[in-house]
C-alpha cells in the first residue's frame, strides 16, 4: 500500500487503546460474518451493533457511517486474501502462470463471497468521503499486489497489464452478478484474457 494511504484500521483522535482497538476489530468481524450471509443493503447499524454486543452511540464512535464501516470491512476481507495469493502465486514458474493463479484465487473469493462484489460495486460510487478514502487504498493495495506478481515485467508494463485484467474481471463480474453469466464463464474468461495478454494474438 502507498506511503501516504490511510491506515485502514485507524479512528480519527487520540491513538486507541487495546482495548479499543479489540473492539473496532471484533465490530469489523461481525459484519464480516453476517455480510457471509445477506447483502448489504438489507443489514442496518443497529443490527451490527446488538451482535456485536455494544450500544449503536458506541458503534457510531468508532465508525461515523455504514459505509465507513463497510470499507474497514472489505479491508479485513482483502487483506488475507491479498497476503496469500501473493504467497501461493510466488510457487508459480511464469508471470503468466503466476497472474492465472492469482485470478483464480480472485474469483473463486467471490464466488465465495457474492456479496462482496455488490459491496465492492456500491463502495465504488459512495458519497461518503472517508469510507472513499479507505476503499479507494484498499483498491490500489490490491493493484500494487498484482503488479508485485509480474516478478519479470518492465515495471510500467506490468502497471498496464493489470489496470487491463482488472478491467477485464471488472467487466466478467458484472454479467455474472446480475445472473448472465455463470461463474464457469467468468473463470473462463479470465484464462483467456491472461493468455491473451502475454502471447501474440492469432492472425486471421
């Protein structure tokens, strides 16, 4: 993540105390656990609050807004995600074979979480200018992770080849959340797109 991105787990004032912090991060499991489940749209505050066992005035001390507390959320989501693909990716003998892998683990992530991806795709247009600055480091972590798996590209190349294939997912996602495509199709899509990009294309 860059230098100057916030960090995601932080509140604004004083430095929290442990005890804060085991708090925010239990309220962040909570929702993790009940997104596993329903969309976003359908859970309210006070119902992360009752299940995480605090007052909705505490909730709202430590997260000002849903969404605010949705993008720590998909921070918490993605960050075990990113740290093993890129551990597991590293096994692989090519970038191409590496950035293969690395997709199949991204879409396989939500085809566990469907959720998610409403989340992510509502996250992506929020008016709430915090919960977008979280997201939006979240989003260039992930890109950064995906530029550190092309171990043997030209580093400038290698930031296009991923802006590209996450266009490429972003678009592939998009039909399989609103049921035109099946999640075959999406892996499908995504192995060619990768042999596309680092092979030469078929003449006609």
């Amino acid at each position: 993540m860059a230098s100057n991105a916030p960090d995601p787990g932080s509140i604004s004032g004083p430095v929290p105390s442990r005890s804060q912090r085991d708090r925010r991060e239990a309220i962040v499991a909570t929702t993790l656990e009940m997104l596993a489940t329903r969309e976003h749209g359908q859970i309210h505050m006070r119902d992360i609050a009752d299940a995480s066992g605090v007052a909705l005035a505490t909730l709202y001390r430590y997260f000002a807004s849903k969404d605010l507390l949705y993008a720590h959320t998909v921070v918490a989501w993605g960050q075990a995600f990113v740290s093993t693909t890129r551990r597991r990716a590293g096994n692989a003998a090519s970038d191409e074979e590496r950035m293969q892998q690395t997709f199949r683990r991204t879409i396989k992530a939500y085809e566990r979480w469907p959720t998610f991806y409403r989340l992510i795709s509502a996250l992506e247009i929020t008016e709430d200018a915090e919960a977008r600055q979280v997201f939006q480091a979240f989003s260039a972590h992930y890109q950064a992770s995906l530029r550190t798996v092309l171990e043997h590209t030209d580093p400038e190349d290698a930031a296009m080849v991923a802006q590209m294939l996450l266009s490429a997912l972003g678009a592939a996602l998009r039909k399989w959340s609103v049921g035109e495509w099946e999640t075959a199709q999406v892996y499908d899509h995504m192995s060619k797109a990768v042999d596309l990009m680092f092979r030469q294309p078929r003449g006609i």
